[in-house]
C-alpha cells in the first residue's frame, strides 16, 4: 500500500493554492465549446462594466464583438484597428467601437464604428470579410446582449440581460435561474439543445436520444453565465456515492481555503415515448416508469445535499410528456421515498412543449 502524501508541494505555499483554487469561479468555462466560450467571456467583461457604471464610456450605445480565428488578419479590413488586450483589468472604452477577439475575449483588435444605428452595422459588417463570424451586439441603454452564432446578417440566436447587479446566491436566486433556462432554453424544440429531442418528431413527443445529457450541458452553461465570478459550476461530478448532475461551489467567505460545495441540482426527464437504442420506433414509456425515475432523482439529491453539505438541493424535472394532467411527484413511489428524506429536495416541475404553438395553448409565452 502506497504511503499516504501529506507534504505540500515544493516551493508552493498553502496559500497560494488557496488563492488559485478561489479563481476558478472567475476562469473561462474550457469545457464548452468556443462558442459558448466567447459569449461567456464577452458576458463577464460588459457585466463588469455595468457593475462599475461603465466608466471612460461616451455618448454611445452600442459596441460589437466578433470571434475570430486569427484576430490580426481579421482586423486588416478595418481602418484605424489598434491592439486590444486584457479589457476586464482596464477601463479602454467598449461603446461605439467594434472588436475582433480570441476566443476568450482577452485580446485582439479594435476600430471605431462607422455608425450606431444597429441596421446600418448589420449590413457593414455583413460586407466584411469576417461577417459571417459569431457576433454579440452589446446596447448599453437597455442593457441588453444579442448573439447572432452564424453571422452578422443570420437571425438571432440567443439573447441576454446585462446584469447591472450579481444575482443573489440564495435559493431563490437559484429557483429564479432554473425558470429563466426553462423559459428561454429548453420550452420548445425552437430553443432547445440538440439531443433532446427526435428530430422532425417533436410534435409526436418523442424523446431525442439524449434528453438528460443535453439538458445537463445547456444548464451548466447557462448557470456558469449567470452566476460567474460567484459559484463555481460542474456536471457529472463523480463521487464515492454516485455521480452530482450538477454542482454548484463557492468561495469562502472569509476568503480561507478552497471551494465548497453550495446546492446540486438533479435532472430527471419524464417522457411519453423513449427514443430506441438500435432505431426502429420509439417506446412508450409509462407513469411507473416516470414516477420511479422521479424518486431515484429524490433519493440522489437527497444522498447528495447530505454527503456534501450543501445549503441547497432541487430536483429539476423536465416534463416531456403528451398528457400533463397528472403530476409525477404526486405517485405513491415518489410519495414513500419522499417520506425517508428530511429535509427532502426541492422538486419542481417544468413543462417542455413540442411546438411554440403547443406552448401558446398551454399559457407560455416563448421568446421569439
């Protein structure tokens, strides 16, 4: 058996592992892809700036963040383009300028605007060379990101507020989140993750071949941008008791030590119809498979809260069923494994819809 390592690492004081290990709720999220990579770095900085009440800024209302593969070259189709680096530890104005950056936003180039007027930008930047480049268009006025993935010119593809104020780490805050994902992620097939559900077959209600998974990694994203810079948040956090959905960390307060752990959040689908491992057609899925589904989500977020401590545990369940009138929580399986957990886990229920218009009949509003 090997012997137990309790030195510290040469030359490495206990207290700058410390300070590292606090950084991490503040790093770029390097498990997304560069996408999403981007918009969170590009989130961060204008949130910053809001926070800070935009100092340097002038008159305008609007700036522009291209991603580009090499920023440099990118930037030769701009008159008057400057080096640009590192504008979250600096105060180098972002109103009325465009900028041409890495992946992660830290560097790259910048010009000013030929105009303010957001059609007039959208059809420069559509000439340009990199107009068909991931863009985020930031107005400062309404407070109010707006991503076009596939081009200047392409329609929308996600849109954010600006967070004047860091939203509250409470369970509340976290409730609050969770409903905003379900509202602007995952109601409909038109704003969903690819996996949850069968292509072309949403409508029927058929499960995609990854709901679970697909949800786990849109909401770790999401959570990620919402709370940067105050929680921490993994997925498939693997444990002497199992695997955490999804993890939420925070630094200490009194700024001693390393993270710890804050919530979890179990995710659990309920279905009408289970997509097939090898093809053929989808298979139904009944309310005691549903129902035991749900308790096994009762019974992780429960063991998990326990065995790390945490201030808050919920189980989110994703309703993908054709027929919602009965309430999963509500079966006798759920109800007797409920009755083992004190306190138990916060369940929640939230509907997913196989079409805007299903959605409509329903009572939600989803966003264009």
């Amino acid at each position: 058996m090997a012997a137990e390592i309790t030195d510290q690492i040469a030359d490495v004081s206990d207290a700058d592992l410390a300070a590292v290990t606090r950084t991490l709720v503040s790093q770029p999220d390097v498990d997304t892809d560069d996408r999403d990579r981007f918009f969170g770095q590009v989130q961060t900085l204008v949130e910053d700036r809001a926070r800070r009440e935009w100092p340097g800024e002038n008159d305008a209302g609007v700036s522009i963040f291209v991603r580009a593969d090499y920023p440099r070259q990118a930037a030769s189709a701009l008159r008057g383009a400057k080096p640009s680096a590192d504008m979250i530890g600096t105060n180098e104005p972002l109103m009325g300028r465009v900028f041409l950056l890495d992946r992660n936003a830290s560097q790259g180039w910048s010009a000013e605007l030929p105009s303010t007027d957001p059609g007039e930008i959208i059809e420069w930047l559509g000439a340009l060379p990199f107009g068909g480049s991931q863009v985020i268009l930031v107005y400062r006025n309404t407070l109010v990101m707006i991503e076009r993935a596939n081009g200047a010119q392409q329609g929308m593809t996600r849109r954010e507020p600006i967070r004047a104020h860091p939203p509250p780490v409470t369970r509340e805050g976290l409730f609050e989140a969770l409903d905003d994902f379900h509202m602007t992620h995952v109601l409909t097939p038109q704003n969903c993750p690819e996996g949850l559900w069968r292509k072309g077959h949403a409508e029927a209600y058929h499960a995609g071949p990854t709901p679970e998974v697909s949800l786990q990694a849109q909401l770790r994203t999401f959570l990620i941008g919402r709370f940067r810079r105050q929680l921490r948040v993994e997925r498939e956090i693997t444990t002497e008791i199992g695997r955490i959905d999804i993890g939420l960390l925070i630094p200490p307060a009194d700024s001693i030590g390393g993270l710890t752990y804050w919530g979890v959040v179990e995710l659990k689908v309920v279905k009408s119809f289970r997509h097939p491992k090898k093809g053929g057609d989808p298979i139904k899925v009944g309310p005691l498979a549903n129902a035991r589904d749900v308790a096994k989500g009762v019974q992780q977020a429960y063991a998990f809260r326990k065995n790390r401590g945490c201030a808050c545990a919920v189980l989110e369940i994703y309703d993908m069923r054709v027929d919602k009138k009965v309430d999963p929580r509500e079966h006798e399986e759920v109800k007797r494994v409920l009755a083992t957990c004190t306190p138990p886990p916060d369940m929640r229920l939230m509907p997913l819809f196989g079409s805007a218009q299903l959605a409509r009949d329903a009572g939600y509003f989803p966003p264009p």
